[in-house]
C-alpha cells in the first residue's frame, strides 16, 4: 500500500516533539510535488488544500486531521539519538514493529493515509483539507496557537485513534507540568564509599492515558521506593537521578548513581537487589514480567546531591498520586481522572519532574494539577505550565458519527462502538477555535503506543484505509 511507502519516508525523518522543523518541511515539499496549496504556521503546523473530485465541488468541505510529532523512546543500550537517527521499522507477520525504538505509528500511519489521499486522483471526495499539527505529544503547542481561519471545513476526520474497533467520540483533558526543584551539589564525604549504579529496566511503559489502569510498573515509583527503603536503614548519597522517556509515557527504566559508606551498607546493597527483583516479580510478575533491578559497582563522583534536596524530592513524590486516581462513574470501566510522573532528571542546578494530569472533568483536572504544583512549592520548587487542554465530548446520536458508523458496517461487516477514551487528543482546542466543528477519531490497532513494544497491525490499517475511502466518498 502507498500509505505504507510515505510511513517509510516519514520514518528516515526524525520527529519527536518540539523538533518538526524537517517533518514540516517534508510536508510541503510534498504539496509542492502535487501542485497543491498550502499554508504552514509559526508553530510548524501544515495544512495542505485539495479541490474536489470534478462534478463534486459543492459538497461539504472535509478536514482530515493529524500530528507530526512523535514520542521517541528507546531500549536500555539501545544506540538512538532522536534527532538525527531514523526510525527503524520491520514487519512481523500482520504486525509493523521498530527495532529497540517507539515505531512513529501514532499518528505517522494516520498522516501516511492522509498524504496517500492527497496523492491519489482516483479517490472520490469533496473538498479537503489535510492538517497536521505540532508538539501533540507533549503540550498540544501547535493546536492551541491555530488560527480562526487555518482551516474552512467543519467535519473532521481524525486518523489518530489507536482502538481499531471504535470510534472515538470524547477524550479526557491534560494538564501537563514541569516542575523545577533546586539542588545543590556538595563535596562527596571524605571517607571510604562504596559506590553503585542502580539501573531499573524492562518495564512494559506504556501510554500514561490508555495504559494507566494496567496496574503496570512505573519506574519512577519503583526507583523512589528503593531509594526510601535503602535510605531508611543507611545514609544514602545520590549523585546523579535519570528516570524516564517521554511526559506522555509510563516511564520503563530509571537510573541513578548512589554511594554508601564502606562496611555492613555495602555488603547489604547487594542484598536489598536481590530482595527487590524477588517483590517485583510477586507484584508485576503478570503485567511486567521483565522489570527488574540491577545494582553493579559505580565510578567514584568527586560530588553528591545535598541530602536536603533528596529528601525534598522524596517527599514530594512521596504525596503525589501516580496512576489511577478516579473511575468514572458515568462510562463504566472508563478512567476519569489519573497522573503520571513520566520524567525525572538532573539538570545543572535542578530536578527537573513531569507530571501529566488527565480526568474528563476539566475542574478536577485543575484541581489536582494545582495541588500537585502546591505539593512542590512546599518543597522549595517552581512550576511551569506545558499544557491545559480542554477535554472533549461529541454528539454521539449526530449525523456525521451516524454516517461514520454506517461506512464501517457496510465495508467491514460490523459497528464500532462508540466511546470517549482517556488519552488525550487535539479536538477540545478544535472545538473552542472552530465553532460547529463535528469529530470523528478513528485509526488502525496500535498496541503499546509510547513505548518501545509500540507495534500496529497492518490488517487494520488496510481496514481503515478502505472505510476513509468510502467515507470521503459518502460525504462527497
């Protein structure tokens, strides 16, 4: 399939958030080649204009949306820079996979299509707008800056749904912080140390919307739960903390660099290893049977964090919900409110910590966010605001969603359901831009978005090929 091809070229073009500089640039490249007008923004988003199919050009102007960004994450060992290495992907039978890295198929599969359509004169469809937003993964930056008249149409088809037997009608707010708590660093103590590296890895990470209720391990509570045990028996120096990938994920491996004084400490480190692989094989043993800990012997630092910095790190995240913290009480099985700690690390004079907020409900969502933000403050720390999207809800009983359900029957033999999912997707900013505006979220079977087990199934993304299609046509 030609959408295949464009994913292929889209990967050999590095893209994570807040670095879609060349991505654009390939976009209108690619209208250029058409002859097809465009329009790209201060925020790098693109939109790419195409006329009717000839005899068509009265019907309902059509938006096809998606993003460019990615989440980009790789393997322990894994030699991947994400701003100049490409995406390596591979075929496993009906799945796409990536080879140590996040494989790029939220939403590149879904732009590939869009880009396929433009491309093919054959498809029958009114007119059309394909737009491609930035930073969607980490702050929505590109949706929230759009302008009132980047686009025309008001019936959008969202390509970036992972569910492949759904519709995606509703999508839970996020309020995504960074906070900074100060750090000092002092002269290592001047007696003998002995000196480890604690490595936490093969976690399954995960989505921190869609995964947030599979009870999966996060590295940042795991790191943190050692780090308090060891420290609660010995005095413990941590010299250097690097937990997580991405905001948007559920960080999978943590690493941190401790040292302890020489003696019955020592010896009992490598006990407390093995004590720790043996809990998390009985707590994670089903959702994550591969996370385990290793604590190997570390080159000696000249320097170490002040010990009243690690305690006002561990005792803030110490107070801070991390996974789960409402269901819904109106869509069952539904998450309606969670955080996640997806990011930690050491930055000159500074912790650095990301906390994602979601919940369909816009003022517990701000609610928890400011309290978190509180938590922190009382630790000495200060807070930026990356993102406050809005959640939002469709009318499922509305015409264009009836439509859309209608085309997956006919060409595929059976209804999706309907639903409103806990990730995060631009059409609350739409909605607020754009009045009117009607949204149907669709997409192939993504299975472990965010995260390096990231795998689609390419019999779905034939399947949804065929329904946009036909929908495009219907609408025509």
């Amino acid at each position: 399939m030609r959408y295949l091809e464009i994913f292929k070229q889209l990967n050999a073009i590095p893209r994570p958030s807040h670095h879609e500089e060349r991505v654009a640039d390939f976009l209108c490249d690619f209208a250029t080649r058409l002859g097809l007008e465009y329009d790209r923004d201060a925020q790098n988003c693109v939109v790419i204009r195409k006329p009717a199919t000839p005899g068509h050009e009265n019907a309902t102007p059509i938006v096809i949306l998606n993003h460019m960004d990615m989440v980009c994450v790789a393997e322990p060992g894994k030699s991947f820079d994400p701003l100049n290495d490409p995406i390596e992907a591979y075929t496993d039978g009906e799945w796409m996979r990536a080879r140590g890295t996040s494989l790029g198929a939220d939403n590149g599969i879904g732009l590939s299509m869009a880009l396929a359509i433009l491309e093919d004169d054959n498809i029958v469809h009114g007119p059309l707008e394909v737009i491609t937003t930035t930073n969607e993964e980490d702050g929505m930056t590109g949706a929230s800056a759009l302008s009132p008249d980047f686009i025309k149409g008001r019936k959008v088809i969202n390509l970036d749904s992972e569910d492949y037997d759904t519709i995606t009608t509703g999508a839970a707010g996020a309020y995504l912080q960074i906070h900074h708590l100060p750090l000092n660093c002092v002269t290592a103590p001047n007696t003998k140390l002995s000196w480890f590296n604690i490595d936490i890895s093969g976690g399954r990470g995960g989505h921190s919307g869609v995964d947030i209720n599979k009870g999966r391990a996060s590295a940042t509570t795991l790191m943190w739960a050692l780090l308090s045990a060891i420290g609660d028996d010995d005095i413990v120096n941590l010299a250097d903390l690097d937990i997580g990938n991405a905001s948007a994920s559920i960080a999978s491996q943590a690493h941190a660099v401790i040292c302890v004084e020489e003696g019955d400490a020592a010896q009992t480190i490598k006990a407390r290893e093995d004590h720790f692989n043996e809990w998390l094989r009985e707590e994670y043993g089903e959702t994550d049977p591969g996370v385990r800990c290793r604590i190997t012997p570390a080159e000696p630092r000249k320097h170490i964090i002040s010990s009243d910095d690690v305690d006002a790190l561990l005792t803030a995240l110490e107070q801070i919900p991390q996974g789960v913290v409402a269901m819904s009480n109106e869509m069952p099985d539904t998450v309606e409110t969670s955080n996640n700690v997806g990011r930690i690390t050491t930055e000159k004079n500074e912790f650095t910590i990301s906390t994602h907020t979601r919940s369909f409900i816009e003022n517990d969502m701000i609610k928890l966010g400011e309290e978190i933000k509180e938590i922190f403050a009382q630790e000495g720390a200060s807070t930026e605001l990356i993102m406050s999207a809005p959640a939002w809800q469709e009318n499922q009983h509305s015409d264009f969603l009836k439509l859309t359900s209608d085309t997956f029957n006919d060409v595929l033999g059976w209804r999706p359901r309907m639903v409103a999912m806990h990730f995060v997707l631009e059409a609350g900013f739409f909605v607020q831009k754009y009045p009117g505006i009607e949204m149907a979220s669709i997409g192939p079977r993504i299975v472990e978005p965010h995260s390096t087990s990231e795998h689609v199934n390419l019999n779905t993304c034939s399947d949804i090929w065929k329904v946009t299609i036909e929908l495009l046509r219907r609408l025509a």
